[in-house]
C-alpha cells in the first residue's frame, strides 16, 4: 500500500490551485486582447465607418459593424449591452429617445454632422408646389421639429415659436399653402419623393436610396451647427477596454481617409471634429 502524505496532498493542491489561477488570468488577457469592438449603425453609416475599421485594423482594433435598418434598435441593443456603443443619431435624437425609452445611455464622443435638404422629383422650385401639396417628414419628434424648421425657412409655413428645434405639427401657426404632412421614418423619407410632392431628407439616404440626386435639393441647410453632430453613444456603466473606443473615435476624427469618405458618401460636412 502506497502512503501519500497530506503534505504532499496539500502540495499538489495548491500548485493546481496556482495553474488553474494561471490559466485564468492568461483566458482574462486573451479575450481582453482580443476583444472585438461591435457598433450598431444604420446603412447611410456603415461605408464610413467601415473605413475608420479597415484604419482601426492597421493598429490592432478589431471593429464589427452591426447594421439595423431603422432607428429604434441601435439604441434598445445598445441598453441590453449586445452592442458596445452605436453611431448614427444626433444628441438631440439620443435625449428624446433616453427619455421616451428610460435608457442608460450617454454621448461618448460627436462625430459630422450632415446637412438635410428639401426635394422633389415633381417641382423646380418651391414656388411651384400647389394647395395641399403633399410633404413627407420624419415622425420622430426632433427630426420633424429640424424638418419644420426649415420649411419655414423655405416660408412655406410660420410656426408659433420660430427657433424651436422641437416645434410640431401642432405648433404650426401659419400654412398658407395648406401643405398636407405625411409622417414616416426618418430613413423612408428618401424613399418617398416619387409619392409625395415634397420631402424633407438626408443627401446620404438620398444617395443609397437612388431616388433623386442629393445635389439638386430646393433648398438645403447652410447653418453649421454641432448640436446635430452623429454621436458615439454607450451605456452609462461602459468600460473602454484597453481604450479601443477612444481610439476609433480619434482614427474617424482625424484620418484624412475618413474625411474623404464623408465627402463622397454623404457631400461636405456642416461640422466635423477639429474644425
């Protein structure tokens, strides 16, 4: 009969002990070091993005895009955490979605922000849109407020507080032509200009929908303004691993490629970091 000692037992426990410590702590480092960073955007985003990840590849980030085709569940993915942070709203989009939907999320970082326009395939000139033309617009409450600010713009209607970002149809004092709204999603707006007489769109769903060209709008935007810059948003509780996030979001900053992609994908910026 062999006696094993119960210092030896003990021994042997304990370097298992330490070799299954080891294995874990090296497993921890693997994954972290391989850690693929996932962000959820919509399809007027993703060749840009896209870039910035072929640029992020070049320094060992690994990003993995995670397209949604409306503007509801980058945000409720990103609040069940099967996403790291998502980019294809702008600030006052991401508020007004915080607080119709209680999310834990916050701003990261701002990216472009893009100009909107008004089209039609029917009509040269805003002058020429009959009574009760039919006008498409986003049904979300900061996009129709941005929308109907520039139908005023146009003076095709008065609203009752003109600088308000978040005016509604309600608030419309004055609608001399009648104009008949039409809510949609925001994105299907670009894909509504051969129903209605008039849209309110963005150049860059314009161009994937291939409706209309975006440079023939009747009237576009001029007013460079951050406040509808596209954000990087996360959840409030978000760790940066390794500070790869932070990395991207500098990579789409400052990559001369980048800013060449949001010139031939979506036309000249009004507001890009670092100007």
């Amino acid at each position: 009969m062999i006696h094993i000692s119960n210092k030896k037992i003990l021994t042997g426990v304990a370097i298992a002990i330490i070799i299954i410590a080891g294995l874990f702590v090296w497993n921890k480092q693997r994954q972290t070091q391989s850690h693929e960073l996932v962000i959820g955007t919509t399809p007027a985003f993703t060749s840009v993005l896209n870039v910035a990840a072929t640029e992020a590849q070049k320094q060992g980030i690994h990003v993995k895009l995670v397209e949604f085709s409306d503007w509801k569940m980058p945000n409720i993915a990103l609040d069940h955490g099967d996403i790291d942070a998502n980019f294809f709203q702008h600030r006052p989009f991401l508020d007004n979605a915080i607080k119709e939907g209680h999310y834990q999320l916050k701003v990261f970082a701002v990216g472009a922000a893009s100009r909107v326009g008004l089209y039609s395939k029917k009509y040269q000139h805003l002058d020429d849109l009959p009574n009760k033309a039919r006008v498409a617009v986003p049904n979300d409450p900061v996009n129709e407020g941005r929308a109907l600010l520039l139908l005023q713009e146009a003076q095709l209607i008065t609203l009752k507080e003109p600088s308000n970002p978040f005016s509604t149809l309600q608030d419309i004092a004055n609608n001399p032509k009648n104009l008949q709204f039409v809510e949609m999603e925001g994105p299907q707006t670009a894909r509504a200009v051969d129903d209605v007489d008039l849209v309110f769109s963005y150049p860059h769903y314009l161009k994937l929908a291939k409706t209309i060209d975006p440079e023939h709008a009747l009237l576009l935007n001029k007013n460079a303004d951050k406040l509808y810059g596209i954000v990087f948003a996360v959840r409030n509780n978000y760790e940066d691993k390794n500070d790869q996030l932070q990395k991207f979001v500098e990579i789409y900053q400052h990559s001369p490629e980048v800013k060449a992609a949001l010139n031939r994908e979506i036309g000249a910026p009004l507001w890009y970091p670092g100007w």
